[in-house]
C-alpha cells in the first residue's frame, strides 16, 4: 500500500520560522467555582489541577475531571475586595517529596503574605492547615496593584511579582526605588535561611541602593507571569497605567537587573520622566488602550504552550485582556522577533451557550496543556484539537481496509499520509499545517463531502505483518488526530 512519497505535493523545512496552523478549540474542564484566578499542578501530576478562588480564600481540586467536594486548603483570614484575595499558587519543584507548596495572599490588613504549607501525612488531596510557616511579609497601601503571581523558576528559586502599591500614576515611586519590594519581581531561595535566603547570584547583592531579594524592577502590575517549559524564559504581562498594556521578555540567559521602565515609561512611551535616568528594557510586545488591534485595558499574562496534544502550536504564547474579552498569540522566532500574531478569540469561543469572558489567568497543568480562567462565569476551559477525525481499523497483513474521515472542511482537498518511521515534528508549508510524522509519505488522496467527510481504501501488503504505521490525515491548514496501528 502508500508508497508515494509526499514530497511531490509539499516541501519540508526544519521549522526554523514558527507556524502555529494547527486548529485548536476549548472545551468546559470545571465549572462551579467562585472568582478563580489561578491553576496550576505540581510536576508529574497527571491527575489532578488545583484552582484558587480570589475571595473565599479556597484552593480546589479538580481530579480527573470532577471537582472534588473538599477543599485542598481553605484560608479563612484572607481580605478580600479589589484585587485583593488569595492571588498566588506555586508548588515546590520536590513537592512530591516535602510535600511542600505555597500561597501569596492579601490578609486581614490588606497586606502581601507568601506563606509555604505542607500537604497532609495522610490524604494527597488535603493540605495541612496547621502547616503554615510565613516567609514574606509586604505591606501594601492600596487595596489595588498586589500582583499575586508566584512560580518556580527553572533555576530552583521562587519568583514573586509584586505591583507598584497601588492608587495611580505609582504615586510614592515604588516602580523605580530600590529599597522597597513593590513594583518588583522578587527572587528568593526558600530551600535555605530561615524563613529564606537570598540567592547568591541576586543582581544587586550587596548594593545598598537595592534590596537583596529583587530581581528586576519597574513594573506597575506583574498580575500574571510564566517561565516557558522548554526554554526557560520568561514571560510577563504588565497592566497598564492609562495608555499601554506590555508583555515583557526575559531570556532564561538572564543575570537579572532588568529595569521595565514603570513609572518613567508605560510601554515603550514616556509617562512621568521627574528624576528618570533611562536604561530601560523595553517590552517585547505592547498594545494601546485606545487605538489598533488588538486594543485593550488590562493584560492578562499568559503562557508559552508546550504540551502534547497541541503538537502543531508548539512555542505559541497565548495572552488575553482582562477588560475586552479577547484571546491573541503570537511566537517568538529564532532571531527573536514576533511572529504569527494571531487572533483567537473567535476560534476559542466554546460550543454552545457557553462564552469565556473576564479572564483572570491561563494555568497548565503536569502536562503542559493550557488552561482559560473566566474570573465572572466561575469557569475553566481547556485548549485543545480542532482535529480532522482520522478513524482506522484493524490493518491486516494482505487484505483491504477503509479509512474514514470526518469533521473536514467541506469539499476540500484531504490527505491521507503515513509514515513507517515513527514520529517528528514536520512543518509542510505549501498546506500550511505541521505533522507529527517522520519522513512522511501520501497514500491516497479525496475530495471532501459537503459535509465533510471522506474515505480511503487501503491495500495492506502481506510483508508489512507486525509492522507499526504512524497514520495522519491533512488538508488546507489543519491535520488529523494520529493513528499508530500495528499490522496484524
């Protein structure tokens, strides 16, 4: 059967430009949760994400699709109103080990607190509420610019992203001072010290211009941050004064120090440039709240996709805006410009009565895929294939099979490609799609149905007994779920 090589129809590249064609959608995950603003699950987890509700102060468990009707944890003494709550949800890269995690709220009194808790001795699935152990304390002014995101770097460190304090227009300077925490991103080793310690290779150890626990400062609210799974990088989504959302870029090559320009600069623009001294690092993206496309007025930070089910949108950074109800992308390529700027809201939209609208966080869970956050409706939704549906039956040694297709586009050309190499990212440029086959080669090719289907009949050679074939359809901008067949 299928030896033609599909080299005739298509040229192959080594993905040296990102192509993010892979057609994806959402579908509802959990639903039922009060104001949830944070997901994520420790390494290796399978099983389960955890969710944090802003205002009542619980982290719930979502196992296996279904929420589970205790609590993991349930703070009780957090303040809420505003962008206050429980913010922040980080678990130790060991926690499978110590058993430890950690939470950054507002408390009682309105101030910042990062405070590590140790799963229960007895159930997983429960927190020890008796664990806590505080290890920052910050005082905010304002009910408003708090940050909340905290994560694990590559490097071991947690990372704690602190707004300027809050009001407007940063009014005490917080954004460029270096004696205070606000309006920094924060990098601390909990490992050692007590409760912490400063890591040695902390930019400005030992100046006394700057604490020892900055990172990297001028940022007005950091609400939402990720380090890319692969690369290490860094991502940040910094909301916003009056003019410019911005997404900053730090390499994970970075000896930190960056100075994101707030409140001298908003963005690549001048805002209030009194006692200024420049030497900025400007955002590697930025929108304005008043013209253009995308337009908006409050970021939502996202995440760098590279999860398993989503092969074609490897490296594709999703981001959203908090107040216009959008969803965009875009890669960042090998030279380190933006590619691919792209649009999702539509096609991200759910089925249905369903919508994703005020989106408070994207989260991944231990396999990397991609999680929404609808703040208002109490919802997650999860990215995933808006596949061809690729059916295949058993493949017998010498006889005759028939491959259908379904969910293609009406009376498209489609595609039938296998590969006996087993599996590699492929990008096909003239179709504009990547395949997840190695040294590809077309079998058969159909016109689609008006309702999109089609079928293929196969011949299945009697030397191909005990055999593996990796088999994938195609068209026009999208592919097909994977079959891996073993000839019998």
């Amino acid at each position: 059967m299928m030896r033609f090589i599909l080299s005739a129809l298509v040229a192959f590249a080594c993905m040296a430009t990102p192509v993010s064609a892979q057609k994806i959608q959402t579908e509802l995950f959990a639903s039922g949760f009060s104001r949830p603003v944070a997901l994520t699950a420790p390494d290796g987890d399978l099983e389960r994400v955890f969710v944090c509700e802003q205002y009542t102060g619980r982290i719930e468990i979502v196992k296996n699709g279904t929420v589970l009707s205790t609590a993991f944890l349930d703070l009780a003494s957090i303040s809420q109103g505003s962008e206050q709550g429980l913010l922040g949800l980080a678990f130790h890269p060991d926690y499978d080990q110590n058993g430890y995690f950690f939470v950054n709220y507002t408390n009682s009194s309105g101030n910042t607190r990062v405070v590590r808790y140790k799963v229960s001795s007895t159930n997983p699935d429960v927190a020890d509420a008796n664990s806590a152990t505080t290890i920052l304390s910050v005082s905010q002014p304002f009910s408003n610019h708090n940050g909340g995101h905290i994560a694990f770097g590559p490097d071991g460190y947690l990372y704690i992203g602190l707004g300027d304090g809050g009001s407007g227009g940063d009014p005490y300077g917080n954004g460029q001072k270096g004696t205070t925490m606000l309006g920094k991103m924060l990098r601390i080793d909990v490992d050692s010290g007590n409760p912490y310690a400063i890591p040695p290779t902390n930019p400005f150890v030992g100046n006394s211009s700057f604490l020892d626990e900055i990172w990297a400062y001028g940022l007005r609210n950091p609400w939402r941050y990720s380090f890319d799974r692969q690369t290490g990088d860094l991502w940040i989504g910094d909301v916003g004064q009056n003019a410019w959302e911005e997404i900053d870029f730090q390499p994970a090559s970075s000896a930190g120090g960056e100075n994101y320009g707030w409140r001298c600069r908003e963005g690549n623009h001048n805002y209030n440039t009194s006692g200024c001294s420049g030497g900025y690092t400007a955002p590697f993206y930025e929108y304005s709240q008043s013209s253009g496309t995308p337009r908006g007025w409050c970021v939502t930070g996202g995440v760098c996709y590279r999860g398993t089910d989503l092969l074609g949108i490897q490296g594709t950074y999703f981001f959203a805006d908090y107040s216009a109800n959008w969803i965009w992308s875009f890669q960042r390529d090998t030279s380190g410009s933006l590619v691919d700027l792209q649009n999702r809201t539509t096609e991200l939209d759910p089925p249905g009565n369903l919508s994703i609208r005020y989106i408070s966080s994207f989260g991944e869970d231990g396999k990397g895929e991609v999680y929404i956050l609808d703040r208002s409706g109490g919802e997650v939704f999860k990215i995933i294939p808006d596949f061809i549906d690729l059916q295949v039956p058993t493949l017998v040694a010498g006889s005759s099979a028939t491959i259908t297709l379904a969910d293609a586009t009406p009376n498209a050309q489609v595609y039938l490609v296998y590969s006996m190499n087993g599996l590699s990212l492929t990008e096909i440029a003239q179709l504009d799609i990547t395949m997840v086959l190695k040294n590809p080669r077309l079998a058969a090719t159909r016109t689609a149905t008006p309702a999109g289907a089609a079928s293929f009949n196969v011949n299945v050679p009697a030397g191909a007994f005990g055999r593996n074939v990796w088999i994938q359809a195609a068209e026009m901008g999208n592919v097909s779920n994977l079959a891996i067949v073993t000839v019998q």
